[in-house]
C-alpha cells in the first residue's frame, strides 16, 4: 500500500477532487490496484470509479472474468461499467494482430468512459513484471531509446500506480487481504511472445542475474528521461533547420547535415510524426535512407514512406509532404457540341464552347481559342490514356501527355484526372495548361472556338 502512494506521490499522478477510473480485468494486477486506490482515497481525497472492458474473446471464461470484476467493484461499493467489443472483427478491419487490436480496443473505450465521466485519470494495473517484459521485448525488437524507455508511469491521463510493486507481491496482497481473482489461462500461452519472455526468457536470466527484473525497470528510467531530455532537444533543433506549410515539412539540407547523426535521425522522425500524427511503422533503415537523401540525394530523388508520407529531395531541401489517396480513375467520355456546354460532374467541372471571330487567346489558362477550320471531328472530353501524345503550343512534334505532366509539374495523384478535350482522337486542350500547337490561331484564322472550363463547387 505505501509503495502504491510514493509511486503516486512521486510522479504526481493523482491530485485532490480528481476522478480515477479505474481498468478492472478480474485479475490479480486490477483487484490489487482498484483495492488499493479504494484505500487511498479518502486519505488523498479522489474519487474512484470501475470499468471493465469484455473484448469478445475466451467465450465462458470473459464471461466470468466481467462477473468477478463487478462482484469486486460492488463489494467495494465502486461505480461500476462495462463495455463489450468485438476485437477479431476490428483485427480484421485494421490489419492488426488480435492481441494488438484488443489493446487498441481497450484504450478507446477506457478514454470514451473517462470523457462521459469526467475523469481525469484512467488508471491500469501494470506492474514492475510487465515493465521487465516490455523492455526485453523492445529489445528483442531492435528499439531505440522510446522503446528501451518502457511503460511509463504517466502517459497523458493514463496512470500506472503498480509499476513499482512486483507481481509476487500482488499475489501476496490478494492472499493477505482475501481477495479473489480470475486466471486469463491465454497469458501461459506460448505462442505469444510476450507470454515467451515471461514464462521462459526472463526466468533463464534470473538465474544469472537474479535482479534482472529491477535491472530492466532501472534501465527504463534512465532511457525515459534521457529520452524526454531528447525529445526537447529535437523540437528546438526542427523549428532551426525546418519549416512548416501546409501539409508538408521542409528540412534545410546544408544546416542539417552538420548535426550528428542521432540528431539527424530523430530530426527526421520527429518531422514525420508532424504529418501523420505518429511515428509507427517508420523503421531504422527508412530512417537512415532519408539521412542519405537529405545528405546526398540527387535532386528529384523521391523516397515513398508508411502512412502516405512522401519525401522528396529539392534542391536545398528534402521536402516531406502528405499524400493525397489515389482518386478513381474516371473512364466516362463525354460530347461537347460547339455551340453548346457539358457537366463532367466526376471531373468536378462545366465546359462550354462557343463560336467566335476573336483572335487573342484568352489570358485564364481556363479558356482555350481554337481555329475552327482545324476542327474536323465533333469535340469530347475524357481524361487521359495510355498511349496519349499531343503536340503542346510552341512546339513542333508531339509528345508523350505523361512526359507533358512531368514537365508541367502536374501532380501525381490528380493527372488521371485532368480533363483533355479532344477532336476525333487528337487532343486540342489539356484544361487548365495548354492547348496544342495544331490548332493554334493563324493570321489567316477567321472563325475561332473559344472554349471555357468553371470547375464545380
């Protein structure tokens, strides 16, 4: 119980009048923790309230588990809720493994039943055990110093009041105090890793080390603050070398390759998690290949990265910037009669084309001035296939539409969708850039067709 209140005291964890709810599986690790907060509360003057979280997984033993959770919150007279999930359906939506998708289940519906109770704490029963574990497995993962950090005591509202107490003390606290606990039999399988270090790794390096668990947690701590020390350096270091915009951030190249290179790495990752909100997925060898990009790249070098992220080496700058999703490809053709107008709703844009005997091409690069007696065929619009040439205003042969695109500097994601305007199969007007050279207006040009695109609200 003391360790329980230093570990609260010592990293603040709970203050007077807060609301702390508290995660209650039904086993050891929660029933100390709800038991022991229970305790506490009148003395450090919170409130205590209990949520359990079914997955959906185990059949008749999550049945029992939720029973024995609201048995115990009731004969501690705590507030009880509980909320069901189906965690191999959100596994299968996600691409994530059951055991990764359960975790991700759990939080969300911890911090939505914190949001509708005001509480300002979510507390779990983690404890020094899972701490060793989660180093070692980080480890064994090839993490950094984020990794090797561990659990932290404090992350947001979550609060980890057990992270100093060893779970042989918990099981001594529920014989001490006759509490009743449920068996998650699934944690003595095997097959998990995470249940391998527990159940066989970390009991091998006890016998060599047989204080490897306080080992670890020490390890822990050290790497936590140094990280946290790391972090702000990295914060200071971007907002020197980088700039923001709009969906994209910009590294300086000649400032940042005179950092070290933990710097340069962390400079990186910390720019990327501007853009997709975190820095998953995100391993050492992209990490460094963007280092070298930024380094030594070759301009117009691109390096594509997890979460839409693309980075793109300019000339004093290695450019990261979100990507747009692929839009559908639109394989429609509509007819464009002169005089007349058509909605190409998919394209998000209206076409009109008129007969005329004006001469000076239309300064908007919206409006195109065509000779009419080059036009033979009736004029349709489509977007682009493969295969398309066109001879671009200004030059003598024609060229590839994608080579057009490169060199007009045309987006990636939105050339499937610029509209081209075509008589017969020859394209006149690629909207919005350029008309083609053979159907310029001539001094000897007498009837023109002007044409004109509004794009859709």
């Amino acid at each position: 119980m003391e360790r329980v209140a230093a570990t609260i005291a010592a990293h603040k964890m709970i203050a007077a009048r807060d609301t702390v709810l508290v995660a209650i599986s039904g086993g050891a690790d929660s029933t100390v923790l709800l038991h022991a907060l229970v305790e506490l509360r009148t003395r450090r003057r919170f409130r205590v309230r209990a949520c359990h979280v079914h997955h959906g997984l185990r059949g008749a033993e999550a049945d029992e588990d939720a029973k024995r959770a609201a048995a115990l919150a009731r004969s501690l007279k705590v507030p009880f809720s509980q909320h069901r999930a189906n965690v191999r359906a959100f596994a299968r939506e996600q691409g994530m493994s059951v055991e990764a998708a359960a975790r991700a289940v759990r939080y969300q519906l911890l911090e939505r039943e914190a949001d509708s109770l005001r509480a300002s704490r979510i507390a779990t029963g983690h404890t020094a055990d899972d701490q060793a574990e989660t180093v070692l497995l980080n480890v064994l993962r090839g993490s950094g110093p984020a990794g090797l950090a561990g659990i932290p005591p404090v992350r947001g509202r979550v609060i980890r009041p057990l992270l100093d107490v060893t779970r042989a003390e918990v099981e001594a606290y529920c014989t001490a105090h006759d509490l009743q606990y449920r068996l998650d039999r699934s944690n003595l399988d095997t097959t998990f890793t995470r249940n391998r270090i527990r159940h066989e790794i970390l009991p091998a390096l006890r016998k060599v080390q047989p204080r490897v668990d306080a080992c670890l947690g020490r390890l822990a701590d050290i790497l936590r603050a140094e990280n946290e020390f790391m972090v702000q350096q990295t914060a200071d270091v971007l907002r020197e070398v980088g700039a923001q915009r709009p969906g994209e951030v910009g590294v300086a190249c000649a400032p940042f390759g005179l950092l070290p290179k933990a710097l340069q790495r962390r400079v990186l990752r910390a720019a990327i998690a501007r853009l997709k909100g975190d820095e998953l997925d995100i391993e050492l060898e992209r990490v460094d290949a963007l280092v070298d990009l930024a380094v030594s790249g070759r301009t117009g070098a691109v390096i594509e990265l997890p979460g839409r992220v693309r980075a793109e080496r300019t000339y004093g700058e290695v450019v990261l910037s979100l990507v747009s999703p692929p839009k559908t490809v639109v394989a429609r053709e509509w007819r464009l009669s002169v005089p007349g107008e058509v909605a190409a709703s998919e394209l998000g844009i209206e076409l009109t084309a008129a007969r005329s005997r004006a001469r000076r091409a239309p300064s908007s690069p919206m409006s195109a001035l065509l000779d009419a007696k080059d036009i033979k065929a009736a004029l349709t619009v489509r977007t682009r296939r493969r295969g398309d040439r066109f001879t671009p205003l200004g030059m003598r042969r024609a060229v590839k539409l994608q080579d057009f695109f490169v060199n007009a500097k045309v987006p990636r994601a939105e050339r499937s969708r610029v509209p081209l305007v075509l008589s017969g199969d020859e394209i006149v007007w690629v909207v919005g850039y350029r008309i083609s050279d053979r159907y310029k207006v001539r001094d000897a040009t007498r009837r023109t067709i002007r044409l004109d695109a509004r794009r859709q609200d």
